[in-house]
C-alpha cells in the first residue's frame, strides 16, 4: 500500500500575522518540519499545497517534496484541499491513499502519521483522535477523492464530507503527540 502526504500550507495566517508556513519552532520552518514529519512517518511522495506567500515558502520545502500552489488559496481550505488531492491523481504512480496534514500543527510527529498510515488503502477513512476528539490529519484512500473535492468549499476542507459518516475510524494518538494548532504567535512559534 502506497500513501502520499497531502500537506495544506496556502493559508494567509491572518490571524498569526503572517503565512503560517513562513513560522518557525526551534529554528525550523513549519513547512520545512511538516514535509520532514510526512515523509519519516511513511508518506510518499509528499505533496505541498501552497498559496499566500508561495514565493516565500517554497525556498522552505525540501526538494523531494512536489509544490503546487493553490491559485484559489483565498477561498479557504476547501480550495488547497482540492488542488491537493487534484495533484495526487496525476502523479506518475497513484497512491492508494492521501494523508492530509495542515501546515499549523508542529506537535503532530512522524509516529502518529505512521500509526494513521497502518489504516491505508484505497478505501480507507481514518482520522487522528487526541483523547477521542477528531483531528488531524486525516487520510483518505484514493476511491473518495473526487467525491472529497467535489464537496471541499470554504474553509471547512473535507469536515461537510467527514460528517455522519459511519465508517471513520478515529485513530487515538494522544500518547504520541498533540493535534493543538498555532493560531497565534507563543510556545515557542514564531
């Protein structure tokens, strides 16, 4: 089984006052570290959706990591979501499944993408739970994507598509790391 990483870096980062991807913890760019997490977990190849501040950002992505930037970023998530997963159907060899990631969320490690990708296929649906709250990131075998663009408006992603579903599995990995997201500048992120 083969699963790509999807990561989600196009946000402006109003809020943090800058691109998120842009920020750094420890002295690592967050694109830099989300794409280094990705790929140790298991993810390939892995795929770097990005937007505001592409010019910035791409400097920042390691160079086995494949950009494609968003030219509808503005719209919200569900726009990087459907420039993600539109990039993995035309890779030269499909996946079976894309594990979506989000560029603000630097406590999510390498083992919880591994516990996430046992789950893979190309049917699969699984999702990052931290003390049974649904997070990220979130995989999809390769039979829902077009469905999952289909439906991916605004800022809510793939969450419309996600609900009332029945066959989620929701992956526990609160012993592994943190699903908390940056909004703002502090811990250590800036």
């Amino acid at each position: 089984m083969s699963t790509a990483g999807v990561l989600l870096a196009a946000g402006a980062g109003t809020r943090f006052g800058k691109p998120k991807a842009l920020a750094e913890l420890d002295g690592e760019a967050l694109v830099t570290r989300a794409v280094r997490v990705l790929a140790e977990g298991g993810c390939a190849p892995v795929v770097v959706v990005l937007g505001a501040g592409a010019e910035q950002a791409r400097p920042l992505v390691p160079d086995a990591a494949h950009v494609v930037v968003a030219p509808d970023w503005a719209e919200g998530m569900g726009a990087s979501l459907r420039t993600g997963l539109a990039a993995l159907a035309v890779l030269g060899e499909r996946p079976d499944a894309g594990l979506v990631h989000l560029v603000d969320l630097p406590w999510v490690g390498p083992e919880v993408i591994a516990r996430l990708l046992a789950r893979g296929g190309p049917e699969a649906v699984a999702r990052a739970a931290y003390d049974g709250v649904p997070g990220h990131p979130v995989l999809f075998g390769r039979r829902w994507w077009a469905e999952i663009a289909e439906q991916a408006v605004g800022d809510k992603g793939a969450r419309g598509w996600l609900s009332g579903r029945s066959d989620v599995a929701l992956v526990e990995c609160s012993d592994l790391g943190s699903g908390t997201d940056v909004d703002t500048p502090g811990h250590g992120v800036g």
